[in-house]
C-alpha cells in the first residue's frame, strides 16, 4: 500500500511540476491560454492546501499514516534538503505567475 501512495504522489507531483513548467513557457513564449489558467489555479490552491497545512504536503499525513516513515521528497533527497523542497518550488511557482502576468 505504501507504494500506491507513493506512485500516487509521484503522479500528483508531476502534474503540478508540469502546471509551473507550462506557467513558464507561457510567459517566455508571451502565450496565455485556457491552460495557462488552469495551471495557474491549480498552483493556487495547492498553495491554499499547503498553507492549511502549516507548510506540509497534505499526502504526508496519508504516508504517516500507513506507516511510511519517509516523507514523498526524502524519497530522492536529503532530509534536510527535502524539507525545503516544497517552499522552494513554491517560491519557484509564485516567480512564475509573478513574471507571467507582469
């Protein structure tokens, strides 16, 4: 089960890696759409969800739960790195729609 949710995460995590990327082809390609859009509110809420969480990912309450002592980025990074993974693309992310939009 702690595989599931790990390639679960592993595919929600691509998907708002791939709303950033289409965020920044978007403003270097001077290009918005509907897409851009909806990359866009996705980010967003995802930082809604992330700031009611108090900075942690929501699926790391599920991995806990199931007994997952990792969280979904120590999977691929240092602990001490991993905990900066998800401010740091989210400044990444705020960047993207600031630069998209100015």
């Amino acid at each position: 089960m702690i595989y599931l949710i790990r390639f679960v995460h592993g595919l929600i995590t691509f998907l708002f890696l791939s709303c950033i990327g289409y965020i920044y082809y978007s403003g270097f390609a001077n290009r918005i759409d509907i897409f851009t859009y909806i990359a866009v509110g996705m980010i967003l809420f995802e930082m809604v969800v992330i700031v009611i969480n108090k900075g942690n990912c929501p699926l790391g309450v599920i991995h806990s739960k199931l007994g997952d002592d990792k969280t979904f980025f120590e999977l691929f990074l240092p602990k001490t790195v991993a905990k900066r993974a998800v401010p740091v693309l989210g400044a990444v992310a705020v960047l993207g729609i600031v630069l998209l939009f100015v």
